[in-house]
C-alpha cells in the first residue's frame, strides 16, 4: 500500500515460451528464473497481492511454493503466442481486483529476473508522486539511433535521424528503451486498446538490472551479474509460511 492506495503484481508466465523450451522454470544460478520476479515483488514494501497468471501446472506450483497466489489456471486460449498481455491483464484484473478497492497494478514480466525490489518501490513512488500517470521502467539504449540505418531494396541506406553522424559522442542526447521490466497503471484505466510499452512517465533503471531473457547467452550474462557481486537483488527462498496475507 501506498499512501492508502492498494497495489497489486501481476506476473504473466505461460508455460509455452518459442525461444527457450520452459524458459520461465529454467533454473538462473540454480533457482527457477519466475522466482526472481516472485521474490522482488514479495520484498516490496508498497505491494499488497502477488499473483501469478499461468495456463501451467508446473508454473503454478513452483510459484506457489515461492510465496505467490495463483488464484486459478488461466484459460489456455489465453495463453497462446498471439494473446496480447491486456487481454491477461484483463481477464485477471476482473476475476479479482474488480471490486474497486484496488488502485494500481504492477505488471512484472518473469524474464526480467534482475529487476529488484527497491527498483519496483522507487517507480511505484514515483508514479504516484507524478500523478499515477502510466509508468514503464526504462534503460539507457547500448546504440544511439544516430548510427542506424534503414536499407532500401537497391541496397542505398536511410538515416533513422536527420542529424549529421559527426556530432561527439558526448554531445548526443541520451536515448532510452523500454526494458519490460516495470508496468504501473491504475486498475479502472485499463481497457482493450492499452499498450502498456506506451505509457507516459519514464522511470530510469540501470542496465545491469535491465537484463530481458530472450536468448541462451541472457542467462549467462543474468548469472554473471548474480554471480559477480553487480547486483543487489532480492532474496530468493522458497515459502517457509507466506509473509503476504492471501485475500481469496
């Protein structure tokens, strides 16, 4: 809760991921790579209700065993490659946070495992200091615009950004992207045309907690910053006795 508003997490984790076979139990650094998610949004001080939405059984005991709800299976027509996450996030958000006593959710993808807990109460503060406007984390982009270029068929290439390619380094403006790992957004505001990728404030992360898992080489390069010392992540342990109070 924050300054009396409720908060709940949502973390989608479907059990047929197309790049990596069941990438969200895949063990990181020896536990399942949900967990992480899991145990950050657990350790928030702001976050009321922990939910996992998964179509899978195994996904749903691994997460329960980690402290979070899975109220139910979710449909698994809603969990094929071309469900759209409003449509999970809709589908959850009406089954249990409908009852108007729920202010905002947090969406937290399971393949961004290094995203801490005080990453997620820095951007829930933030977000409601600036007006609850719609929030989505992002990290300084690795390649400036200004040195990508479009091909056309004659193999001529195209500026992404009319600005001359001589300007210092030290001179460009910083660029941002989205790194999927924080969605903030009033639960009432939600409805079928929301893209969350597109929600107004900006809340800056650092690039060694911005780690998406998409390819194999992302989980060697997540297990080196566990591993290194780079990273002040949450404690991941299996429930011994949820801390968070269960509201079904």
């Amino acid at each position: 809760m924050y300054k009396g508003n409720k908060i709940a997490a949502l973390i989608p984790a479907r059990g047929g991921s197309k790049g990596i076979k069941r990438k969200n139990v895949r063990l990181l650094a020896g536990k399942p790579l949900i967990s992480y998610t899991i145990a950050a949004a657990l350790d928030s001080k702001y976050i009321d209700r922990v939910i996992v939405s998964t179509e899978d059984e195994e996904i749903a005991q691994i997460s329960k065993s980690f402290g979070a709800e899975v109220p139910h299976l979710r449909p698994r027509e809603l969990a094929e490659d071309t469900t759209a996450t409003i449509e999970v996030v809709l589908h959850e958000a009406g089954a249990f946070l409908s009852s108007g006593e729920w202010d905002s959710l947090v969406l937290l993808q399971p393949t961004q495992p290094l995203r801490t807990w005080e990453d997620i109460d820095k951007a829930i503060a933030f977000y409601y200091e600036m007006g609850k406007k719609s929030l989505v984390s992002v990290s300084e982009a690795g390649d400036h615009p200004l040195f990508m270029r479009q091909l056309n068929k004659d193999g001529r290439m195209k500026k992404l950004l009319n600005l001359p390619s001589t300007v210092r380094r030290q001179d460009m403006e910083r660029i941002y992207r989205v790194n999927g790992a924080i969605y903030i957004n009033q639960i009432k505001e939600l409805t079928e045309t929301t893209s969350f990728n597109d929600n107004e404030l900006g809340f800056i992360m650092d690039r060694s907690h911005s780690v998406d898992i998409d390819e194999l080489s992302d989980f060697a390069l997540a297990e080196y910053y566990l591993s290194d010392g780079n990273l002040s992540g949450s404690d991941v342990k299996e429930k011994k006795g949820c801390r968070k109070q269960s509201f079904i």
